[in-house]
C-alpha cells in the first residue's frame, strides 16, 4: 500500500544535507570573517605607516614652504599627499584659519591626524601653524565587502556541490533501503508473512555484508519469531476461549468498559438470553447495583494508573429482570486478540450471602434470647438472695423487736408514772418527759416498718369507697401547725377492693414523709412557713385509680431519686430508711405501683396506684 506520507521518506537525507550545508556555511562565514578582520588590521597599519612617513619626511618642507611664504609650492606639497590613496584630505590653519587645503573631506569612519608646523632657525622654534591630513576608511570598507562576497559566494558553490553530491550517496547506499524495509515491514501480515526481504539489486539468497544487511537479517528474523508467537497466542487464545466458554463460572473481558467477550455461564447467571444479548450492552457497569458503580469505577482507574486496586471482592450485582445477586469477583490484565485488557471472573454468591444473613439473624436472636434469659436469671437471682435475706432480716427483725418491746413498755411506764408523781411543773421536765414520749413513739413505729417490710402477709381486700376511706385516714393524721391539707377528692362513688390496713400503712408513709421534708429545719430557713401546702388528690385514669400526694417541700435531690426504693436508704438524719420501700411493696402486693417525680427546691409528686376495672357503686 502506498505510504499517505512518502513526500517525507527523504528526509533522513534532506535533514543530513541541512546539516552540512549549516556547517560548511559556519565555517565559511567564521574563516572569512578571521581573514576580512586581518585584511582590515593590515589596511588600518598600512595607513598609519602612510601618516608616519609623511610626518617624517614631509613636515620639514612644508614648514620651510610655509616660512617663506611659498604658496604654489605648499599647494604642490599638499596635493602630492592628497595623491596617496587612502589620505583623502589636508589642510594647514594658521591661526585657527584654514589658508590652504588639498582634497575633499570625508564623511563616515575616518583616520584623521594633526601636526605642528615649526620654523627652527637653530636659535628659536616658531610655531607657524598646524596640519591636518584624515584619512577614510569608506574605501576599506567597500575593498572588504567585495572580497567577502566573492570568498563566500565561492565557498557556497563548493558547499552545495558536496551536498548535492552527498544526497545523491546517501539516497543510492542508504536511504532508497531503509524506505524499502519500511514498505516490507508495513506490509508484513502475520497470518501471510511472505518470503524474505531482499534489497535491489540483490539475487538469490545474496545479501548486503553491511549494518544495513544486519537490519535486514534482524527483520526476518522478527518476522519468524512474531510469527511462531502470534500462532501459540491465537492456540493460547482459542484454548482460554473454550476453557472459559465451558466454564460454570461466569467471565467477560472489557475494554474501558465495553465488553468484548462474555461466556453463556455469566450471560444465564444474570437471566439474558445468550452471550450476544449481554454484548450488546455498551457499558458492562450496567451489571451491578447503582451503588456499586462509583467503588468499581475508582477501581478501574486505579487499575489503568497502575496503581494498587482489590483484585478480589464481593459487589451487589443486577439481574436483567432487576433482582439483586451478590457476586464474588475475581479481576485482572488479560491479552485478548493481541490487546492488553481487563478479564473479570464471577462467582454467584447469593446463596451463601442469604446463608450468612441467616446466621446473622439467628446469631442475633440468640444473643438477644440470652441475654434476655441472663438478665431473668440475675433477676430470679437477685430476688432468691432478698427473699434469703429478707427471711434473715424477718427473724431478727421479729427477735429484735420482742427484745426492744418490753424494755420500751417499760421506759414509758416508768415515764407515765414518774410524770404522774412530778408534784409542780417544771416546765424542763415537761419537755423531758415529752422528749421520751416522742422516743418511744419513733422506735415503736421502726419497729412496725421493719415488721412490715420482712413480714409476708396475705392481704384481706375489701370493697371500700376510695375518697370516704383516704378522707378518714389522713384526718385521723398529726398535721405539723405550719402545713396545709388540700383535699382534691374525684372518686366520690368509686369502690376499690384493698387491704385496708396495708394500704393504710402506705398512705401514713407517704403523708409523714412529705410533712417531714416541708417541715426541716434547712427547708424552713428558705421558705416562708405559712407557705407549706401538701395536696392529696384522687382520679381515675387509664384503668386505675390514683391516690396524688403533692407537696412543696424542698425535693430530692437528682442524684438520689434512683436510691429511694432501696431499703435502709434516707435522706433523713433518723429512721431506717424503710418508709418508702413498705410502700412499694404494698402497692405491688395490690398488683398496683408507685410512682415518684421531684425536683429540687419545688417539691416532690407521689402517686399511688391500683388496677381498677370495675363500675361505680
């Protein structure tokens, strides 16, 4: 086939022949330009050669010509100097004024030099004027300009001869066969790789004994090895072909995302109908889940840049009817058709990854299920160890207070009777005997919560009108004289099954608290006493029925509110701390509860509970 640029196939020559030609001419221009500067030294010493022989030899005539007034005699002598041909100009000046001159002045670069004319007449030197005579240079100038002409017009004659002569060798020896090896090589086909290259003028199996017969040996050679490996390439190939092609796995091979091969296995696994189909895609991204796409993409690039990239992984993949399909893929360089390009192995994973969810979910569940089994055992645990506990503490509890019992119904007998023998009224021992009363009240009633809180009691409920029953227990309550009682009752006709005198227990427990916070010493420094108010309330709402206390008193404070159901915990300076846990326990015995809020310096909020279904009396 004809080379589309065959205009450029001398220009191995063409720039060879430039190269001389610059050359040649660099030297020509530098030794014509050493010999043009010498000639201009030697024409520049030759003329001041001139000016020092007419210093020499001239000036002495001219003087004695000037002393006797010899007028035609000194135009002689100045037109004999004027005659020489490179003084162009001279003239004499007496007194400043130029009397007489020989020539015409010239313009440009120019020699010019003066001399005194002196008159010596062995006594006295008298000074009769002076002579200038210049020299031009214009003529010098014009003799080296022709000869750098004719020495440079001669050389580039010679120059282009050599050159000219030179291409004709070079095109003859070497560059008529580098442009035939190209056209062989270019014209090389490797599935016809023809006879061997043979240069013009050649016959038989004669070649050229030179570097140009090694290059010529050296392309045949490639030919023949080019040819041995494009065979097991394409053996290679047509075996990669149908080991993939049979392949249970799925595979394609893409260039920059185009795919150009794609096996029947890859085409089934994503539900199209044959290989052809999937080729047909001119994106093979449009495989896997749009999520996936940019991560595969950062992946390829890295790929192309060399740089490091996962070579195996797992990806989200789309089937042709939509349905997600998780893939393992397997990535890497391929040689395809004699092209270096990107081969992906995939592997159907779902089964396994639905497994692994499974596995995951129950794992899950079975986690959740033993922790939740874990916590009802520490729960059973926890209670079993209260339960033993509480049988403990119920026995000392009951030892304890048949001990404390009698030597307190002593104290306030003795009490009793000693206040009753007190002839006058010592207003001390008043307060005393008052002091011991209240002591003896206190321990008693430690000794009922303590008795309360270990003893298991089976509960007697009867039907009771809530509101009648809440308004006759608290008026049978000590309210402190700086505390007001609101009475809020809103269950006038509702009746509530309880134990009476547990539930009792809890309402005094509840409604002393509340009168001993509003009522301590730290809490009445701050506030005024006759603002003290403790509401009760009662409603009925979402299914039960709710007794409110509601006091201002100082409150708990946040980080004691999670202790105040623990037992023998108190905010108080006296009791057991076992007000509240009594309470908690005999509303939980009534299936019901107890629910606390507080804030800090604005009061705290009880309710009591009870489950409550049935209809009004």
């Amino acid at each position: 086939m004809q080379d589309p640029d065959i205009r450029r196939r001398d220009s191995i020559a063409i720039r060879l022949i430039v190269a001389i030609v610059g050359f040649s001419s660099f030297i020509a221009i530098f030794t014509t330009a050493v010999q043009l500067f010498v000639d201009y030294r030697q024409s520049i010493e030759r003329i001041e050669r001139d000016l020092a022989y007419v210093e020499a030899v001239n000036l002495a005539p001219l003087s004695k010509s000037l002393w006797d007034l010899a007028e035609e005699t000194i135009q002689l002598q100045l037109d004999s100097l004027t005659s020489h041909p490179e003084i162009e100009y001279a003239a004499i000046r007496v007194d400043g004024r130029i009397v007489w001159r020989a020539g015409q002045k010239p313009d440009g670069d120019v020699i010019a030099v003066q001399y005194p004319l002196v008159h010596s007449s062995g006594v006295l030197d008298r000074n009769l004027g002076t002579i200038e005579i210049v020299a031009g240079l214009s003529n010098i100038y014009q003799q080296l300009f022709e000869k750098a002409i004719v020495i440079l017009g001669t050389n580039l004659l010679k120059t282009l001869a050599v050159a000219a002569f030179m291409y004709f060798l070079f095109h003859m020896y070497f560059t008529r066969h580098l442009i035939a090896l190209a056209d062989y090589a270019r014209r090389m086909d490797l599935l016809d790789i023809g006879n061997s290259f043979r240069f013009a003028g050649m016959r038989g199996e004669d070649q050229r004994a030179d570097e140009l017969g090694d290059i010529a040996s050296a392309m045949d050679q490639m030919r023949t090895n080019l040819r041995e490996s494009y065979d097991e390439l394409a053996e290679s190939e047509d075996n990669f072909r149908h080991l993939i092609e049979d392949s249970a796995q799925g595979y394609f091979i893409h260039e920059d995302r185009r795919p150009v091969f794609v096996n029947p296995a890859l085409a089934e696994m994503f539900g199209y109908e044959g290989p052809a189909e999937v080729l047909r895609n001119s994106n093979v991204q449009e495989l896997f889940a749009p999520r996936e796409r940019q991560r595969l993409s950062g992946y390829y690039k890295a790929r192309l840049k060399g740089e490091a990239a996962p070579g195996n992984y797992e990806v989200e993949g789309v089937r042709k009817d939509g349905a997600p399909i998780w893939l393992n893929v397997s990535t890497q360089m391929v040689t395809w058709q004699g092209r270096r390009l990107i081969g992906v192995m995939i592997v159907d994973v779902s089964e396994r990854k639905q497994a692994e969810r499974q596995i995951q979910d129950l794992n899950r569940d079975l986690e959740r299920r033993v922790e939740e089994r874990t916590a009802e055992l520490r729960a059973a645990q926890a209670d079993l160890l209260r339960q033993e506990r509480m049988a403990v503490l119920g026995q000392l509890t009951a030892t304890v207070s048949h001990e404390l019992r009698n030597p307190l119904g002593v104290i306030r007998t003795s009490a009793f009777v000693a206040r009753e023998d007190q002839k006058d009224d010592n207003p001390r021992v008043l307060r005393a005997f008052e002091r011991i009363e209240r002591s003896v009240v206190r321990c008693d009633r430690i000794i009922d919560e303590l008795l309360d809180f270990t003893r298991i009691s089976i509960l007697d409920p009867e039907q009771t009108v809530i509101d009648v029953w809440l308004d006759e227990t608290l008026s049978e309550q000590d309210l402190p004289a700086q505390v007001a009682l609101n009475r809020d009752f809103g269950l006038p006709d509702i009746v509530v099954p309880f134990d009476r005198d547990r539930l009792r227990r809890a309402v005094i427990n509840v409604f002393d608290n509340a009168c001993q916070a509003m009522t301590g010493e730290a809490h009445l420094e701050n506030v005024d006493p006759k603002n003290l108010v403790l509401s009760v309330a009662t409603r009925k709402t979402n299914g039960r029925v709710e007794v409110i206390f509601a006091d201002n008193g100082p409150g708990v404070p946040n980080d004691l509110q999670a202790h105040i159901f623990e037992p023998l915990f108190s905010t108080k300076g006296f009791g057991v701390g076992l007000g509240l846990p009594v309470v908690k326990q005999i509303m939980e015995q009534h299936q019901g509860g107890v629910e606390v809020e507080s804030e800090e310096g604005r009061g705290t909020r009880v309710c009591l509970w009870l489950p409550h279904d049935n209809p009004k009396r």
